[in-house]
C-alpha cells in the first residue's frame, strides 16, 4: 500500500510480503516503522486472497533494533504514556502463519520482531544478538520472555546477559532459526515454504498456529484441552470433507480455505 513510508509491500498470488525499509539506518525500528509493519499484518490477515505472510528487510539488515535517537532522551513516565508496546501485542492476533526470512543485522527490537515470526529462515551471514544490555537497558518488545521459551533458561540467560552476538550457525542449533542458507537464496527460500502453506487448507494452518501459542503459553492440560477444542472446530469445514474425500478417491483435494 502507498500510505506507508516506512515499509514496502507486496503480493505475489497468495503470498504477503512485508520489506522493512530504512536501508540507511539498517531498518532500525522506530515507532511510525512498528506501526505500519503492524498495520500491513492486520491488512494481509483481513485479506481473503492471502495464505501466508513473508517479513523481511531490504538493505544489509533485517533490523539492528530500535532506534537508539527516538528512546535516549525519554524518561520512564513518557514511556508509560507512551504505551508504544500495545502495537507489538496486536502481533500476536494475527492468524495467518508469518515466515521470517533475516539476514544481516538481527539485534534487539530486530530480533524480537524476528521472534514474532512463526517461522524464521536465516542467511547465514546473519548476526543475532541483544546488546540492550550494553546500552544500560533491556529488551522490552519480548525478547527476555519469547527467546527463553524458546531455547531454555540457561542459553537465554548467556545471550541476553552477555549482549554477545552469535552467528547464523548457532541460530540454528539453538533452534532459534529452522535453517540457514546462503544470502541469495534466503527471500527465495522462504517464499518457496511460504507456497507450500499456502496450498494447505487454511483453516488447518490457523488451527494449528493457535494451538501452538497455547501449547507456549499454557500448562499441558489446558494447552490439550485448546487442542481438543480447535481439532473438532475442523470437522466443520469443507475442507475437512474434501482432504478425506480425496484421500479415499486417491486424487489431489481441491481446498476451498472454509
Ligand atoms: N538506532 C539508531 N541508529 C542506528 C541504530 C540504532 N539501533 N543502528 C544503526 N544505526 C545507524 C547508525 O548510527 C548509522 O547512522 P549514521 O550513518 O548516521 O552514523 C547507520 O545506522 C549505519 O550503521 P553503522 O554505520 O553503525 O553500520 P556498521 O555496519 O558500522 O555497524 C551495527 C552496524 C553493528 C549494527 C551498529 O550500527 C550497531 O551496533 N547498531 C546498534 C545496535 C543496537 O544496539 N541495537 C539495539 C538497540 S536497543 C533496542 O533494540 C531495544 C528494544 C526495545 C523495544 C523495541 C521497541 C521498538
């Protein structure tokens, strides 16, 4: 869309693209940047044409975190009216599965917004890191919560204290990223998996990226019961019908996405 001026958006068939795009400040994440990437999820959700959604940044960098000139002069109480982290909360309402494909520079509000990402892919020459530690504060967009859920206690702690920057390689042993592929083929790559999801029945992959925040939110039980819940929800659709119909029939099943 045109109104935006911090960002780049495009479509090809059912596939979103999201491009973070302030390539001169290597994407750093002010507050007008975090509003539009959020508006243009909530316009590719609402969208009916679209299936998945591809964040990614032009440039050297996917994002080397907020932008230090916006926040050095605020104060506590102008941050607590400021209230800027109601925008990144609306993140977790999109339904549709998210792919981040990162490359470069992935600090801190950079690497949190790439944990918001339901899936990443890396080049790997990506730098991750929170160096907020270094700058006397903290990581305030998630990042201490989503990368402890994610690789444990012990290695969120090394990361987070320490501010160091780790490699693309060991993104992926951590688990932070699924793959690490050279730069060239990042954007490629996840567009490739991006057309895969999209051709599953979209009700399904709604469905199960719900039951997956729960099952990192919640204890078992109840994370089983949502579960539960969201599996039954399914035999309601046509979809459901169609998959098993054609199953039977031996024949690719015609999804309608309802
Ligand atoms: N904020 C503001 N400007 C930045 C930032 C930033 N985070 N990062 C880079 N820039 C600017 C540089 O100042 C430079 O501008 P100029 O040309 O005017 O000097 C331009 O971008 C290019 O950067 P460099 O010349 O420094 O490029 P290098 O390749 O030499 O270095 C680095 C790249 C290593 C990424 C370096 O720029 C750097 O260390 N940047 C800061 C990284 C950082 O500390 N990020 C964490 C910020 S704090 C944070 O993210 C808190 C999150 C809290 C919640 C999120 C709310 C949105």
């Amino acid at each position: 869309s045109s109104s935006f001026s911090t960002i780049l958006t495009e479509t090809s068939e059912d596939i979103g693209m999201i491009s973070l795009n302030r390539p001169e400040v290597l994407n750093t994440l002010n507050i007008r940047m975090v509003e539009e990437i959020v508006q243009a999820l909530e316009q590719f959700d609402q969208d009916p044409f679209i299936k998945v959604i591809v964040l990614k940044g032009q440039g050297r960098a996917f994002a080397a975190g907020a932008d230090i000139d916006e926040m050095m002069n605020k104060n506590s109480i102008e941050l607590e009216l400021l209230n800027q982290f109601t925008v990144w909360d609306r993140i977790t309402w999109i339904k549709k599965p998210i792919i981040g494909a990162v490359h470069g520079y992935v600090l801190g509000g950079g690497f949190e917004l790439a944990l918001c990402c339901d899936i990443l892919l890396s080049s790997d020459d990506a730098e991750f890191g929170f160096p907020e530690v270094s700058l006397g504060i903290m990581p305030g967009a998630g990042g201490t919560q989503r990368l402890t859920k994610l690789i444990g206690r012990s290695n969120a702690m090394k990361l987070l204290l320490s501010g160091e920057r780790f490699s693309a390689k060991t993104a992926k042993e951590l688990g932070i990223v699924s793959a690490a592929v050279p730069n060239e083929i990042v954007v490629e790559e996840a567009m490739k998996l991006a057309r895969l999801l999209a051709q599953k029945p979209s009700l399904s992959l709604r469905m199960i990226k719900e039951s997956v925040h729960k099952a990192v939110d919640l204890p078992l039980f109840e994370g089983m019961q949502a579960e539960r819940k969201n599996f039954y929800l399914l035999f309601s659709s046509e979809d459901q019908k169609e998959g098993m119909r054609a199953f039977k029939e031996k024949r690719a099943p015609d999804f309608k996405g309802k």
